[in-house]
C-alpha cells in the first residue's frame, strides 16, 4: 500500500474534500503502518490549527506546509482543516478577535460598532475603484491582524486537544 506521506498533493487535497473517503484512507494507512498513531494525530492537529487565522483560501497550504514540516500524515491535515466551517467560524473569528484584542491591549468593538464597520466595507467593495478597495483594506488589515495575534493561541489549544484525543482513538482503533 502506498504512504500517506507519499500522496501528491492534489491527490490528498481530492481525498480530503471527500469526508468518508478521507476516515477510509486514514483507517487503511493506520491498519497498513503507512503512518503512526502519532504521525495521524499530528496530522489532523496541523489542520485544526490552520483552521484558525484568517487566511481566507490558504488553510490547506498552510496544514500541508505544516504536515511536511512536522512529519505528519498530510491527508489528515487536510482533513484538519475542515474543523473551521461555517458552523464554527462566528466562534473562532470572535474568540480570536476578543482574545488579540486582550493581547494588543485594544478596546473590543461592540456589536453595534462592528456591524456600521461592515456596511462600510461591503460599500466600498460594492464600488469596485481602487480607491474604494484600498479604503477598505484599511478597514480590514486591523482586524485581520487582532484576529491572527489571537487565533494562534486558541489553535494552539484547539490542535493539542485534538491531538491527545485522536492518538488515543487511533490507538484504540488499532488495538480492535
């Protein structure tokens, strides 16, 4: 069987955008010794983590850069991923806004607050100028850069529980 660590990259991104597929292939690898309890886990805590920034359109590079740079199982990463969703977005965007907020020492907008900010940016976008555009990235980059500073430690957290949960789910999957 071949390796998880092996899979091109465009096959492990098609395997990760097919949930069942995805648990399938990784129960193989495990079954196989393609990959470690370890290696697995690690994998899908990449992803969890790269869920969490604001980079719209970039969490599977950054899961698989961070799965080849830790030695994990890439399809997992990106499986990882997908713990950022519509579902859970509203939580992470305003846990990581709150929390960067505490940790730059900045004032947390109110609701109201953040809602006038919004319909000024989606006027400006709606404009389509490059003045318009630039106006709103002005509105934008403050926000981006509160929420980074504060999704790097609520991913952290969110990738070490997901890993001591999964190692020992793969692990007792194994033992079955």
């Amino acid at each position: 069987m071949r390796s998880l660590g092996s899979t091109s990259f465009p096959r492990a991104l098609d395997v990760a955008l097919r949930p069942l597929a995805t648990l399938r292939r990784l129960g193989a690898a495990t079954r196989a010794g393609a990959h470690s309890p370890h290696q697995i886990a690690l994998g899908l805590a990449a992803g969890v983590f790269a869920a969490f920034p604001p980079c719209f359109g970039f969490q599977f590079a950054i899961a698989a850069l961070l799965a080849r740079l830790l030695g994990a199982s890439t399809v997992a990463a990106l499986a990882g991923t997908f713990a950022g969703n519509p579902l859970t977005w509203p939580a992470i965007w305003a846990g990581s806004y709150g929390l960067g907020s505490a940790m730059l020492g900045e004032t947390v907008l109110e609701v109201g607050a953040v809602m006038a900010r919004l319909e000024q940016l989606a006027a400006l976008i709606a404009q389509l100028s490059v003045d318009s555009l630039a106006a709103a990235w002005r509105i934008v980059r403050p926000l981006l850069l509160t929420m980074t500073v504060g999704s790097v430690p609520l991913g952290a957290a969110a990738a070490l529980a997901v890993y001591a949960v999964a190692c020992r789910a793969i692990r007792a999957f194994e033992a079955r």
